[in-house]
C-alpha cells in the first residue's frame, strides 16, 4: 500500500440499492477517497466522512433509506459532527419534503420543502450551468473556476434560505447547493462534472480528512 492510499480519508458511500451508486463512489476514489459502497453500520461508524448520492425519485429514495434503516444511521452521524455530503436527490432528501411526494417526509435536516421547477422552463434540467456561490469562502468552493461549470438533472429544488451556499439560473435563481455546520449538498452531480467536480470532491475529502484526524 502506498503512503497516499494509506493515509486516505474513509469515505462511506451509503448503499440503499438506488440509482448509480457506482458512479459517486468511482468519483471520490478519483478524488484520492479510500471510498467504500456499504450500508455495513460498522464501516460506517469508522468512516471519517459519509456520502448519500441519488438518482430517480424523493419517494422511492425515502423508501429505501428506511427499509435499510440508513435513515436514521445517517442523522447519528451527522448529529455526531460526522462530514457529510447529499448529492442530487441525495441532496432534497435532507429536507423536509417534496412536492414529488406529498405526504413523504424527508430527513429533516433542512427545515424547508422541495418544490417542482416553475412552469416556464423545461423540465427537467439537463444541462451544464454556472453556480454562483453565496459565501465564496466556503470549502466547498475552494479552487474552483470563477465562473464553474456543473451539469444538472432535475425536475425539482429546495426553497431558499439562509444555508443556501450557491444558486444557478434557470428561468429563476435556483438552489444548487446548501450546507450547514458539517453538511454539505449539491443539487448538481459533481461526480459528472469534470474538472470542477472533481474538485469539489477533493475538498470534501479534505475535509473528511481534517474532521477524522480531530476525532482520532
């Protein structure tokens, strides 16, 4: 094993049997992860940073998380200050709820709802755009192009508010990433989204890496 793979943040890449998971974990292991698909609650004990991506619908991906208990798995670790990033439906499944899905409540962790895009754009968005960060110093943001380019699929977003961390537009300002405390979300899939992506992965992964050395 080399010095770099050893010395590699473990990064948890929840496993709920939904979409291209595979996808997000071959990008964080581009990312210089020791990046693991698991839904094993002891690996994801140890692991220095944890990972919901999400493909499809609110709905099904709440149903999943329950069924493997990975709900409740992932608020713990969040609770215990663990980094954690949700990706794409990943991202809105922190929230509240969804238009998608009336009467399915989310995680929670934003106290806010996911609405359906306004009827004057198409829909879904599927295309590379330009975030506009709000809070330029946030890690996630951290060497990225002044104008950075991510490509988006979508039908739905989150309300504003004071955890937005960038928004991009399209037809409207619309949340393309929020974050708060060790939280991180991006509506967009950074995984897809070339050298910007890849970038905002090494930067969870450094942060992974800072937030494990503090609890070793």
């Amino acid at each position: 094993m080399t010095e770099a793979a050893a010395t590699a943040p473990l990064i948890a890449i929840l496993d709920y049997g939904i979409g291209n998971l595979h996808s997000a974990h071959k990008g964080f292991d581009r990312a210089g992860a020791d990046a693991r698909l698991t839904a094993d609650p002891s690996l994801i004990a140890e692991a220095d940073g944890l990972v919901l991506p999400g493909v499809g619908a609110f709905e099904p991906c709440m149903n999943a998380l329950r069924a493997t208990g990975l709900d409740e798995v992932a608020m713990e670790r969040i609770g215990a200050g663990v980094p954690f990033f949700g990706i794409c439906i990943g991202m809105q499944v922190l929230f509240a709820g969804s238009d998608e899905a009336p009467g399915c409540g989310g995680l929670g962790y934003f106290d806010r709802m996911v609405h359906i895009l306004p009827s004057s754009v198409k829909r879904p968005q599927m295309q590379w755009n330009i975030i506009e960060p709000r809070i330029d110093a946030h890690p996630m943001f951290s060497g990225l192009d002044p104008e950075p380019w991510v490509y988006f699929v979508h039908s739905y977003a989150a309300e504003d508010g004071p955890d937005v961390l960038a928004t991009c537009d399209y037809g409207d300002h619309l949340v393309a990433a929020a974050g708060r405390d060790n939280v991180w979300a991006c509506q967009f899939h950074p995984e897809k989204s070339g050298a910007n992506g890849i970038r905002i992965l090494q930067n969870f992964v450094a942060a992974a890496r800072i937030g494990g050395a503090a609890r070793a």
